[in-house]
C-alpha cells in the first residue's frame, strides 16, 4: 500500500495482522518479529497489555524525575555539538554527533550501561537485515542476543537498577498472567526502539535538511521554525521505507483491490508522506509547511510508543546545531553517503562527513 488514506487504513485495521506475519512460514521481511513476542509480533490484547505495561513505567519513571530527561537531551545535544566543532574540520556526524547522543540518552533512560548497549546493537543489527540470513546465521546473532536480554532482567532483578527496564520489571512482578517471554519481547523493543532506531532516523533526518542549504540557512536564520523543520524531515526523510508485514485475517476490499485472506500487506510509509493528495508539492522539502499529519511514527494500534521521545531527539539535535554550528554542510557530495549494510531495512547511514 503506498496511498496515504489506504496506508492509514491497514495500519488501524484489526483484519490486517502482525501476530500472523511473526508465525513460522510466513512471508518475512526481516527475521527479527519471528524470534520473540515484542511489540511488532502481537495484536490485540496481548498487544495491548505490552503498551499498557510500557505507559505504566514510563509514567512512573516521569513522576518520579520530572523534566529530568528533555534537560539531559538538551545538555547532551549542546555537549556533544560542542565536542565535535572542538576538533578538526571535516567530522563524522555519525560518528562525533548522532550515535553518542542516542547511546548517552538511551543508556540512562533505560538504565543499562554502554557496553551492554553496544553488545545489542551489533547483534540486533544482523537480524533486522532483509538479506535473506540463513538460519545459521540468525542463530549465530540471535542467541548471544538472547543471553544478553536475560541476564539483564536476571540482575535487575536481583540489585536495585534505575531506569525504565527496572521499572518495567518493577511493574510486571504486581501483575498476574502477563508471560515472561512477552515481558522479555517487550524489552527486546524498548532496547531497539531507543538505542538503535533514533541513530538511524536523526543521522538521516539531519543529511535530509543539509541536502536542502536554502532551508538549513532559513532554519538558522529562524529558529522558531524548529518544529515545522522537525516534522517536514519526519515527513520527507523518514529513514524507514516500509512498515512490518501484516497478513490479511480475512478477504479486505481497499478502493478498487481486493486482498485475499492470507495474503502478506507491506505499507510504505515513505509514499504516504508524499501522497499529492495530502501533501502539496509533496517532493519538496519544505520547512514553512503548517499541516503536517504525517506517518513517520506509524499510526493505529502499533504507533511508535516513543514517539515523542524521538521528536524530541531529532528537533533538539537541530536547535543545537543550527544555533551552534550555523556553517554546518556535507563535507562530500551526497552521492557518496552509502548504508551501513547492503541488507540495511532503513536508510542507516555508514558515515556521514560535515565541514563548518
């Protein structure tokens, strides 16, 4: 599906399924929603609990250091915005900006330490290839991954931890019937959703607006735009082509296709967001729109839970950039930026070289 109205439609229909897409045998994108009941492997109620159990921590860990986590996003954006005009022209801002941003605020939001953080990137970044992996070869990332997951839970719960993982474990123990394999799914998704995928969404989101000069140069001129930029690169350079798979529950008739009852669904939330019908000029990268409803967070039951968190990241990125590094541009032509694996699902980029 790539029409606006009709990728709305599926990510909010109940007929269309992500529980039967994670079930052996299914048509697979990537290995990863096979291997655990996580938040892209359920529907319905167990679906819900999952997001109902994660509100619950985060509300908690709110109430508890309130405004404590947009003032540390805000101090590590202009720390390490700082660090990286400290040195030599060109830098990496990959490598000197977006990945210690994630990795500082990531680890202290869910409490774990940076080694254990990197030990799951570089394991979870294989199993979300769409390169065909053998089964050897997801076993051979999977089950270190596994080992990892456990025995963070396993001393959590045994010392005192900080940070939301403890807190969802705190918050599981009072309840009674949630499984064990869906609370360890549940982690599995927290763990990749903020220490991996805001890596790949900022670092593309910022080379989105600095392919744009005039639109950096108005942004730097005009920082009150800092929220209609953030949205237009969440709506123009959303760093995820696709959505998961769903398979269709039952036959669904969308505008003048019909889908069979088992037949597997792909949304592209990238044709969406240039939908002419929804979006004037819709390739043009434009950061003086006002409406902006579009689906970089996904939409319907399966909306990306820290969704705010990760336009917070990625607008707080911007304003420390712009208002700190105004001269920043693309050190090599854009056409030299290359993924950081062939069997990549995202634009995650491999390197991305600026100057100032």
């Amino acid at each position: 599906m790539t029409r606006y109205d009709d990728v709305r439609l599926v990510l909010d229909d109940p007929r269309f399924s992500m529980l039967e897409a994670s079930e052996a045998g299914a048509p697979e994108l990537m290995p990863m929603v096979k291997l655990y009941p996580g938040l892209f492997s359920l529907d319905g109620a167990a679906h819900a609990s999952s997001r109902h159990l994660l509100a619950h921590a985060f509300k908690a860990l709110q109430t508890a250091e309130p405004d404590t986590t947009q003032t540390r996003i805000a101090d590590s954006a202009q720390q390490l915005t700082r660090s990286m005009l400290s040195r030599d022209s060109p830098a990496d801002l990959l490598d000197d900006y977006c990945e210690p941003f994630v990795t500082e605020n990531a680890c202290q939001l869910l409490g774990l330490s940076t080694d254990e953080l990197e030990k799951f990137r570089n394991n979870f970044r294989v199993i979300i290839g769409i390169g065909g992996l053998s089964p050897i070869e997801v076993d051979r990332h999977w089950k270190p991954l596994q080992r990892l997951v456990l025995q963070i839970v396993e001393t959590r719960r045994q010392t005192p931890h900080t940070g939301l993982i403890a807190e969802i474990i705190t918050q599981h123990a009072r309840l009674d019937g949630f499984p064990e394999a869906q609370l360890i799914g549940l982690l599995f998704s927290l763990i990749s959703s903020l220490g991996n995928t805001p890596i790949t969404q900022i670092s593309y989101g910022l080379v989105t607006i600095l392919r744009h000069p005039d639109q950096w140069e108005l942004l730097t001129q005009e920082p009150r735009r800092i929220d209609a930029a953030t949205h237009e690169i969440l709506r123009h350079g959303v760093a995820f082509e696709v959505e998961h798979v769903r398979i269709a529950k039952e036959e669904v008739q969308i505008g003048e296709f019909t889908i069979a009852k088992g037949e597997a669904v792909l949304t592209s939330i990238a044709a969406a967001n240039r939908d002419e019908t929804k979006f004037p000029n819709p390739t043009n990268f434009d950061i003086t729109r006002h409406a902006h409803p579009h689906l970089a967070f996904g939409h319907g039951p399966h909306v990306c839970a820290g969704s705010d968190l990760g336009y917070s990241m990625l607008s707080t990125s911007l304003q420390s950039l712009t208002s700190l590094a105004p001269g920043l541009r693309l050190a090599v032509p854009e056409q030299q930026l290359f993924l950081r694996s062939n069997s990549s699902h995202s634009f995650s980029l491999g390197s991305v070289p600026v100057s100032w």
